[in-house]
C-alpha cells in the first residue's frame, strides 16, 4: 500500500495541490488518510478516483442544439 503525500498526489492526478487541499474540504475528492496532521493518499484509491471520474470532454465536443 504505497502512500503518496498531497503534493506527490496531486502531480499524480494532475490537479493543483490547493485543489486537491479543497477537495479535501469541501468534498468530491479522492479517499486521504490523516496521519497526525499530516495528508496522504494510497495510490490505488486516487487511480480508482481518477477512473471514476470518467474523461472529460471539451465544449467543443458538445453538440449544439438546431
């Protein structure tokens, strides 16, 4: 069970730590652990979060209506 600390979890998910930091907060992110004060992140818990959150697609790729 590889641990991952927010910075290194957030470079892995490709978001902003203080993203990562107010998901945290507000919800809708991936599962962390607290250890004392510090954050971590088991690696499979954030690829199974990125997984979940299917690819996102542009507003280009969104058809208009007539």
């Amino acid at each position: 069970m590889p641990l991952l600390d927010a910075k290194e979890a957030a470079e892995l998910v490709k978001l902003a730590p203080a993203t990562l930091a107010k998901l945290r907060v507000v919800g809708g992110g991936p599962p962390y652990i607290k250890i004392g004060a510090r954050v971590v992140y088991e690696v499979a818990d954030l690829e199974a979060w990125v997984a979940a959150r299917g690819k996102r697609r542009s507003t280009s790729d969104t058809p208009r209506a007539a």
